[in-house]
C-alpha cells in the first residue's frame, strides 16, 4: 500500500510539474508585432500592459516602426505581425511582402482628415497646393488619394511634402504648407487651433479607414494557436475598455503621452470592432473595400500590378 501510496505521489507531482512546464512553455511563444502610435491600436497596447497577453500564453513586444517601414520589417523576419490599414496589406502582397489579416481593429469615424487653411472652399483650391502627408504607402497618403479620386482629382494635381502624421500636424499649426493628412490624436492639434485651419473632410465623409492585424504566412501557418491568443486577446481588451474606461484610457493614453480623458476624446473619433463586427466584415465588407482601393492603388503608383488573388491576403479563421 505504502508503495502504491508513494508512486501516486509521484505521479501527482510529475503531472503537476508537466503542467507547470506547459503553462511556461505556453508563456515561451514569442511575437513581436509592428505598429504605430494611432488611436485605433491602442487595445493592443492595454493587452500588453494589463497582462491579458501573458494571461493567454503570448511574450509580445509591440514595436513602433513608422508605416512607410513596416513591411521592410516583416520581410526581413524582424516582426511577425503588423497592425496597418486594409489597403495596405493589400500594397504589401501585391509587391512581394506577403501578409494575411486575421482580425479587424477599428474603423476610422472621423478620426482621420485633411486640415487646410481657412481660405480653403473645396477640393478644387488645393489645385498646385502643397499637402504635408506620409510616404507612398502609408495611410494617410491613400487616405488623400482617395479622397482627391472622390472629387475628381488625382495626387498630381498637388504637392506633397512627406511628412509623418504628428509632424504634418505640428507643421499645419505652425504656418507651414497648405494641408496636412494627418489622424488621430494629431488631427486634434488641428481641431485645437482653429486660427490655423480647418478640417476639409475626415473618414465621416470618406469611409476609408480601416485596420486589420496580419501575420507572415509561415509564422501564421507554424503558430495557429498564437495567432488565436492574440486575436482573442484583443477582444479581451475591448471588454477592458467597457468594464473600466477610466482605467483602461488611462493605460492606453499613456503610450501616446496623452491623459486619459484627453485620449478618450480622440477615440471618440473611431470604432473598435469586437467579434460580431469582425464576423460580418470578413464575410463580405473586407473583399469589397479591398477591391476598391487596388484602382487607386495603382493610379497613386503604390503598386504596379493588381494581385492575383485577394482572397489569400485573410483568414477568417480566427475570429469565429
């Protein structure tokens, strides 16, 4: 019996070493993810401050790479995910740097515009004028020839000086250039100083901000189950935000250098879209939009082809 009671023991033990060896090995999955300091990101950081990455068996490092660097970065392995807009993962295959979405993060409703100078009627001013915005594709830059596209227009017909999206910003409000493509919480620079300018049009008027979370195809393929943990993760965290605002604006401003009443103002500005919302635009919203933007891809010089299949830039998988 004594033996018996003995090798039980043992047995427990292992088994409650197995599991402790397990859960670290589970803790061990390492990821590093690229992104920027834009709002609608902003849960991915609360995941990572409030440990719901840890919780769920991820080591992630979020790192701030600008936009224009961002694919460089997933190519060369130095990242294996990407959070950026749609169009973009769309620019990223069609010129070599493959990269399949898997989960929605927000939608832009207002948080991204055109500042212009007081002066400034319509689109048909900005003719020959000088716009700071972001580098070829980036955001911002496919923000603006979209929206000179709605209006008759193309990226030809102004001057664009490259700028990123706080220093456009911060040039607009100090007097330099015409307009600014620039987005939340920057855009707010502008709002805040209305003898420097106005807001032509956001994403209220052109709904073309939206940003999904995409993993390189092999990572994606060996790591399916971190894929998931951090896609569930994010959700996790938007359920953060509506259990704890306060606390939970407060995480997420600090990352931008913002307050947390002050950030919530600029995420007054966009969408977060949980679950449901994922599942409906991968079902059908996601395809649509991506066939839209290659025209205006192509017409801006982003891409020198259409890619052949768009249906291997997501994987819905993960969101169900």
């Amino acid at each position: 019996m004594k033996i018996l009671k003995n090798a039980a023991t043992l047995l427990a033990v292992t088994a409650c070493v197995a599991g402790i060896s397990s859960h670290a090995a589970a803790q061990e999955t390492k990821l590093t993810l690229g992104m920027s300091g834009w709002t609608g990101f902003a849960p991915l950081t609360l995941a990572d401050k409030s440990g719901i990455f840890k919780k769920n068996g991820l080591d992630v490092e979020l790192k701030m790479i600008p936009q224009k660097d961002r694919h460089l970065a997933l190519a060369a392995g130095a990242i294996q995910c990407a959070a950026t807009t749609v169009e973009t993962h769309v620019a990223w295959n069609a010129n070599g740097v493959p990269i399949v979405q898997i989960f929605q993060m927000d939608k832009s409703y207002g948080a991204d515009g055109l500042a212009v100078r007081n002066d400034v009627k319509g689109f048909a001013d900005l003719k020959g004028k000088s716009i700071g915005v972001s580098a070829p594709g980036t955001a911002p830059y496919f923000g603006l020839a979209w929206m000179l596209n709605k209006n008759g227009m193309t990226l030809k017909d102004v001057k664009t000086v490259s700028l990123e999206p706080q220093p456009a910003a911060q040039a607009f409000v100090s007097g330099q250039n015409d307009a600014a493509m620039t987005y939340e919480p920057y855009l707010s620079m502008v709002r805040s100083n209305p003898q420097a300018g106005k807001i032509l049009a956001t994403t209220l008027d052109y709904p073309m901000v939206m940003d999904t979370v995409g993993c390189a195809p092999p990572w994606l393929k060996a790591n399916p189950k971190a894929a998931q943990a951090l896609a569930n993760s994010y959700f996790e965290a938007l359920e953060m935000i509506k259990a704890d605002p306060v606390k939970s604006n407060e995480i997420m401003g600090a990352a931008v250098k913002q307050g947390g009443e002050q950030f919530a103002k600029s995420a007054a500005y966009l969408r977060w879209q949980d679950k449901a919302a994922n599942q409906k635009f991968f079902a059908g919203e996601l395809t649509q939009f991506m066939k839209e933007s290659v025209p205006i891809l192509l017409e801006a010089g982003v891409i020198r082809k259409a890619p052949q299949d768009l249906a291997v830039t997501f994987d819905a998988s993960f969101i169900n």
